[in-house]
C-alpha cells in the first residue's frame, strides 16, 4: 500500500481507494475492480474501514456509466456497511452516509422478493433495507454549516438517486455557491470540491459563479488529494450529462 501520501495505514488505504476510483472514472472501464487494483478485499479490515470513508462513492464509475460493477467491489462496500453501522447517537451526515451506501448496493443488487428487515442492505444476501434518515436540520443552517455538511455528503450527488439532501441542495443552490466561493478562499480544497459536485449534479447555480473555471482551479490547487480530483471529475461527468 502506498504511504507516501498517508500518515496512517488507514489514510493510505482511502487514499488507494480514491486514487483507484478517479482512474476509473478517467477510463470508463467499468470492469475493472478498483477494490483489488488498491489490494483491498472483503477480508481486509482496513482496507473495509477506508471503504466506509469513501462510501458509495466506491461504485461511482458504475453508477455515472450506467454499467455493472465489479463483484469484488460489491463485496467490499456489502461489507464495509456491516462492519461499520452508525451507532445510535452518531451524526446525522453519518447515518445519510450510510443509508446512500444501502441504496447503492440495493441499486445493484436488488433484495430478493419478500426480503423483509430494517437494518441491513438490500445485497444479494437479502437482508433488506434502512429507512431514509430525517434532513430537517438541513433546513435552517446556516449556509456555512450547509455547505459544510453537504460536502461531507458529496456521494449523494448522484443522478437519479432523489433524497432529502438532494432536495435540500436544490433548494439552496445560492447558499451552496457561496459556500463553494468561501471555501476556495479558505484554500478548502475537498470542502469546494464537494460543494462543487453538488452544484453540477443539481445545476442552477448563478451563472456568474463560473463553475467550470472554479472547479478547474480546485483540482489545480488540491488535486495532490485524490479525493479532491474525484469529486471534481464527478461534476464534470455530470456536468458534461445535463449538456447533452
């Protein structure tokens, strides 16, 4: 594992991770497995813990080329949600994390008919589904919180995957613009990618805000963090879809 850009086994296993996605998604080479190019399988415990820090984002290439995923890669985000469930007291950006990692893989593997249960994810196991978590305290945030929040909460920046962030951010495409602008001046790299992601999947934003050079700039300056550059290459693809 490469730990030239980590300081943990743990960082540098989502830092392979995100590497491995944003090659994919550069590629469009929806067969190859970006668990197994990082050296990360179902067994790997740290390898699962990065798959949690990455979230759904593990089956992005899948999800914005429409394509099947990689069973390994499955596997590891299947396990990755059982491994790691939110804790009852845990964050509300936490729980919609993994209730999107749920819907992913119910995405690509429906439950079986007459699956039933409230905990687990809809796989090939059938172990049925987890209820949306609540998004009111979206509502009245402040837009620097807002922003905040939402870009933790990029994976969910998706085509075709409605929710209540999703309608959130639709809502507050203004605040979420400022937000993008104040967190390049903050030189917040991940946060204004985030945030950018958002704006592209959602569109609306005010056409002076000149996404596309922003986004551009965000990559040049936080690109060394692949996190950053795969956020950025998700809203160009999305970006580049609503166009057509």
């Amino acid at each position: 594992m490469d730990q030239t850009h980590a300081s943990s086994p743990l960082a540098g296993a989502v830092h392979d991770l995100a590497t491995e996605v944003v090659l994919a998604l550069r590629s469009g080479d929806h067969l190859a497995t970006v668990c197994g190019a990082a050296g990360i399988d179902e067994e790997n415990r740290t390898g699962i813990a990065a798959a949690r820090v990455i979230g759904a984002d593990l089956l992005l290439p899948s999800v914005l080329y429409g394509r099947h995923p990689h069973p390994g890669d499955v596997a590891v985000l299947d396990r990755a949600v059982r491994e790691f469930p939110p804790k009852p007291d845990a964050p509300a950006a936490t729980a919609w994390s993994h209730w999107h990692m749920i819907s992913t893989l119910q995405r690509f593997a429906p439950p079986p008919p007459g699956a039933t249960g409230t905990t687990g994810p809809g796989t090939a196991t059938g172990t049925g589904t987890y209820a949306e978590p609540d998004a009111a305290w979206l509502e009245n945030a402040p837009w620097q919180s807002f922003t905040h929040q939402l870009s933790v909460l990029a994976p969910l920046a998706v085509p075709a995957a409605p929710s209540a962030v999703q309608r959130a951010a639709a809502d507050r495409t203004v605040d979420l613009a400022r937000g993008f602008v104040r967190a390049v001046r903050r030189r917040d790299w991940l946060q204004a990618a985030g945030a950018g992601r958002w704006l592209a999947a959602i569109g609306g934003e005010p056409a002076t805000l000149g996404l596309e050079r922003g986004l551009d700039f965000v990559e040049l300056m936080g690109g060394h963090d692949p996190r950053v550059t795969l956020h950025v290459r998700a809203a160009r693809l999305m970006a580049e879809a609503r166009a057509r």
